[in-house]
C-alpha cells in the first residue's frame, strides 16, 4: 500500500515530484523515490507490506523498458508468478510488485482483468513513449488526474497536453499549478441529492477520478480513456442465475469468502480487523479465527487476532454488545481493542478529518473509522473490513424495494408473502417518506439560494428500479460504494494503514452473481446466503439481527451537545458570503429541528457544515506542504 504521484508533458521537474509526493508522505512513510525520464516523472511513496527488501519503488523491468509506480495489493500474485515462470519469466524480489510489472509486459492492459486485488498504477513504456495509469475494478484505490491548461501557443510553464496525476488530490494542489476552485454542479449534487462519488466529476473543478476498471493512456497521440474491466459488464450479461436454493449454497458461498478472506491475510506485516458488531465485519472476524484454527497462513494475524471497534455508551446506536457477541463466538481468542468517540473530540479532530477527506462526505459516521484506524495504527499495519457486503448482498432497504417491485409484476403471491414478512422494516421506510410528503416543512432546497437553485435546475438523480441485479450493480460501481471505499480509503492512509476488502473479492462477486434472488433476499431476510453461512458460528443476536447500525457516530446527539459549533458555522460571515446557502433560512431550520418541530435530520446539517469546513480548508486558504492553514476558520 502506498502512493504514487507524477506527471507527464514535462521535460523534467524533480522539485514538483518532491512538492506532490510530499503532500501524501502519510500514504508511504517507509521509503520514498522517484523517477524521471522527460515526459514522464513518477513518484512513490511506500508502505512495506510485502517483500521489505526487494519491493522498492519505481520499478523498472530488467530489460528497462517498463517503469512502474504502484499502489495496492494483487492477493494472487503467488498463482501469477508461476504462471510467468511458466512463460519463461524470472523473478529477482519476493513481492507482488514484480508480479504487476511483468504481468503487464507479458499481457499489456490484458493483465489488469488477471489480478485479484486492489490497485492503481501508473507504467511508463520507454520505447512506444506512452504512460499507462489505470485503477482496479471496484476503485478501492484511488487516481486522480488534472490536465493543465497551456499557455496560449503553448508557451508557459509546460506544454499543451501536460498531465498531473496523483492517489491523493492534495498533490495536485501542492504541485502550485492548480488553482483549488469548487465544482459546483458536483457541490449541488450532494447538497440537494445526497451523493457524491458517483462519477469522474469531484468536489474540485478540473480534477477527475480515472473510474473503476479504467485505463488512461497519455502520449504524444493525446489521451485516451476506455474500460478494460469486464467484470460490471458480465454481471450485467443477462445469464440467468441458478434456480434454487438450499444449504449447498450456503457452503459454497463460506468457501469462497473463507478462500477471499485467506488471501488478504497475506503480509510481512500485523494485520488486524475493523469489528463494528454487524453481521458483516463479524463474518470475518469468525472466519479469520477459523482460519487460526485450520494452520492456514495466518502468521501476519499471530496467536490471537486483534479487532478494533468504535463503542458508543449510553448512546442508541451503541453496538458494545454485539461487538462482545462476535469476540465471544471466536475460539482461540482475541484481543479486542475499543475507541470512545466523544463529540468533543469530533471538533478536536474535524479539521484533520476533513483535509484527510479531502471532499465532503455524507455523514460524521466516517469520524468512527477514522477514530478506529487511528487506534490500530499502533499495533498493525493492515485491516480488514466487510465494505461491500451491503451493495453485494441487499444490505439496504432501497434494494428490497426494488426487490419487491419486480416480484409483483412476475409473481404477486411471492411478493405478497415477501411484503408481510418485510413489514416491520417496509413500515420504517413509509414513516419516513410519508413525513417528507407533510406540507408546510422544510426541504433541502429551502436552505438554498435561489439563483444557485436554479443553476442547476436540470439536475436530477436517478437509480435503477427495474431488478434487483441492476440496482445492486448501480450500488456497487456508482450509487454507494465508491463514496464508501473513498472514506476507507483515506481514513486507513491517513494512518498509514492499508485497508483490505474480502467481499469485493471479485470471485465471490461472481460466485454471488450466480446465485438465485432467493439467495439474497427470502422471508423478509436479506443477505440470506451471508446469515445461513455463518448460523452456529456467530450467535443469532448477529446473525439474525433486523436493524442496522454499522460504524458511525451518534451524530444526532452530537449535534445537541455541539449546538454552538453549529451555530458559529452558520453564523460566520463567509458562510453568509457563499453563492450556496440561504443562511437566514438554514439558521431558522437549525433553531427548529433543535426543538424537535424540523423534520429535516442532522445530516443535512453536516452536509451544510461539511461544504463550509471544506472550502475553508482547500478553497480558502493557503497551505504550506506540511498541511499549516494560514487562514482563520471564521
């Protein structure tokens, strides 16, 4: 796990490698080095995970044709190398690094599909002069790219077509060639509709995320941009999925995620795992103790694994308990590790939270994990995580809608049967929608200005409704887990501690993909093969647990307690000055929800707040390269 940094269209510039690589030094604090052949200079910063000796980078292939600056871990590098061998490739380090790198001037962009894991990387072929970046399927590990605008006739400080590519988005910024200018349209967005993520569009004008499963080619032919993954298109491919369901399935699906589960325990370093008590994180937890017990190659774990939770006492969405039920299921012990949030911590840290974000995100929930990494970072270098279980598996309500909607059109006695054993939480969702329905209340769009409304009037947002597999497609590469894998992201980095994903193993995607509905959703249960897999393993108040809290903060109560944070926000003069909000009116909906007369929630609120604090921290002021605001916060 690390980060790469670079550009190309230069004829050389070591002090602007320096100035960006610096920028994410939290991502690689292990080993720091770069690389320059005019165009193209790559950076990379280090975080040993594997093969400390013989791992560094960039890394150039033994004839020198191929450079390559990496970020990520491809878990079946093993299987790839012998493979290689078998093409008549060698090997000099122990690594997956070599692996990529010989893997691509084996395939080319072909080998991408090849690897199982998470990665973002940048090659540079030195005969054809052409730089290759692409990102992983799933985008667990992100890319961003900014094209500098020339001078006109190109004169100026590079040329036309030149290109700043980064893992991070403040190396772009710090490369003092970007000015930091909001993207409006993306900042409506997630105001009025909630989301963010869900395209190559981020919170900054002129910076781009290269997508999942992309490939970017850069050479004097310009750029070119196209897909190299199939995998979203062959869950899409229209097979029809095995009729059935019975405990067959249940066994099959635990062998994969024991199997997806193995490979990601694969280091030279401690790895440990995020616990928040839910039925997904609990799932690896047994499994990595099961593993313990079955001599698997769980040296990296040790004798005992360590968990990390955030706890919440005396607060409603406290999952202590759950947390204790999924350690006590475990049978070889663990040592678990818990963090106690407070609300004034969240204000102590807020602002480090928000620049390790580096975009607004949808809650304070993220302040859970961020807390979390920070507490593992003292005993481990790697965690492990169930994000993506959700979106795999209907792990939210919206998905059983969708679910149900589809029944009734192709057999309404099923749908009738599925909606009575679904109506405690159909009931939930109702209450909800029915009060947004309630005339004479505040809505979002009160709390904003008019002409910044009506700018982006055309805007609209829209999900799949048409069966289950498209929405949990659209979940999986657009609506939801790319905003999620971007807090994962940059809350482990921050702490230099790489974050792994087994159930976006893209073997167990597939194999899931395979199974009938029935297999997700049956009986009012969703994640139905994940509840049966683990039944006599995790107890049932987890397996067969109805509500759903996961890691976030009990940010309602927060905003009770901090009250005048949120006040001094909404009051201060630049918040009064932005073109986004009608402060006036966003402090009448604030006094109101106080009182409990507002049927808006708190985390419009944050969304609010979070934008404020954000443009404070990027857009605002000046920041030297070791992250020193030289503006007030007022």
């Amino acid at each position: 796990m690390c980060g790469i940094a670079g550009y190309y269209g230069f004829d050389g510039d070591a002090a602007l490698l320096e100035r960006m690589a610096l920028e994410q030094h939290h991502r690689g604090p292990d080993d720091a080095r770069t690389f320059i052949d005019a165009p193209v200079g790559l950076a990379h910063q280090r975080l040993v995970i594997l093969d400390r000796e013989g791992g560094a980078q960039p890394m150039t292939s033994a004839d020198g044709r191929y450079v390559l600056a990496y970020n990520g871990e491809v878990y079946n590098y093993r299987e790839l190398r012998v493979e290689l061998e078998g093409l008549s490739r060698s090997f000099s380090t122990q690594g997956d690094t070599e692996v990529v790198l010989q893997s691509f001037a084996e395939w080319g962009t072909a080998a991408f599909d090849r690897f199982n894991g998470m990665f973002a990387l940048a090659v540079w072929d030195r005969h054809t002069r052409t730089l290759t970046l692409a990102r992983d399927p799933f985008g667990i590990k992100p890319l961003h790219l900014c094209r500098l605008p020339s001078a006109p006739g190109g004169e100026g400080t590079h040329p036309a077509d030149a290109w700043l590519f980064a893992s991070e988005i403040k190396p772009i910024l710090a490369s003092g060639l970007v000015e930091p200018r909001p993207n409006d349209r993306t900042v409506y967005r997630y105001l009025r509709y909630r989301i963010h993520d869900d395209g190559a569009e981020t919170f900054f004008d002129g910076i781009e995320r290269v997508m999942p499963g992309e490939v970017v080619t850069l050479s004097t032919d310009g750029i070119r941009r196209e897909m190299f993954s199939r995998l979203q298109r062959d869950l899409l491919d229209g097979k029809s999925p095995r009729e059935g369901y019975d405990a067959g399935v249940a066994d099959e699906f635990r062998q994969r995620l024991t199997t997806a589960v193995a490979m990601r325990l694969r280091s030279d370093v401690p790895v440990g795992t995020s616990l928040s008590g839910g039925l997904d994180s609990s799932a690896i937890t047994v499994a990595i103790d099961q593993l313990l017990g079955d001599g698997a190659e769980t040296a990296a774990v040790g004798t005992r694994q360590r968990t990390f939770s955030a706890v919440f006492p005396g607060y409603r969405n406290d999952e202590e308990r759950y947390v204790d039920a999924a350690v006590g299921a475990c049978t070889h012990g663990v040592r678990s590790h818990k963090t106690r949030p407070t609300s004034a911590e969240f204000l102590q840290d807020v602002s480090d939270f928000v620049r390790a974000q580096e975009e607004p995100v949808i809650s304070t929930g993220p302040y859970a994990q961020y807390r979390v990494m920070k507490d593992a970072s003292e005993y481990v270098r790697v965690m492990l995580d169930g994000q993506g279980a959700d979106e795999l598996l209907a792990g939210y309500v919206p998905q059983l809608v969708v679910h149900l909607k589809d029944l009734l059109t192709r057999d309404r006695r099923s749908a009738f049967r599925e909606l009575f054993a679904s109506r405690d939480v159909l009931g939930h969702l109702a209450a909800m929608r029915t009060r947004a329905l309630l005339p004479h209340r505040n809505a979002t769009p009160d709390l904003l200005r008019p002409e910044f409304r009506a700018a982006h009037a055309t805007e609209a947002y829209a999900v799949p409704t048409g069966n289950l597999r498209t929405r949990l497609v659209h979940d999986l590469f657009v609506g939801s887990l790319p905003a999620l894998l971007r807090y994962e992201d940059r809350n482990t980095m921050r702490f230099s501690v790489e974050g792994r994903v087994p159930f976006l193993d893209p073997e167990l995607v597939r194999t899931v993909f395979t199974l009938s509905d029935e297999a997700i959703i049956q009986g009012g249960w969703n994640k139905r093969v994940l509840r049966d897999a683990t039944d006599g393993v995790l107890p049932p108040s987890i397996s067969r647990r109805r509500n759903k809290i996961g890691f976030t903060t009990p940010q309602h109560d927060w905003f009770h307690e901090q009250r005048e944070f949120a006040y001094d926000v909404f009051r201060s003069s630049s918040f009064r000055q932005r073109p986004y909000f009608d402060a006036d009116a966003v402090l009448k909906a604030f006094e109101r929800w106080l009182a409990g007369r507002g049927d808006l929630d708190s985390m419009v609120f944050w969304r609010l707040i979070n934008v404020e604090l954000w443009l404070r921290e990027f857009v605002d002021g000046v920041r030297s390269v070791h992250g020193t605001s030289t503006v007030a916060a007022a």
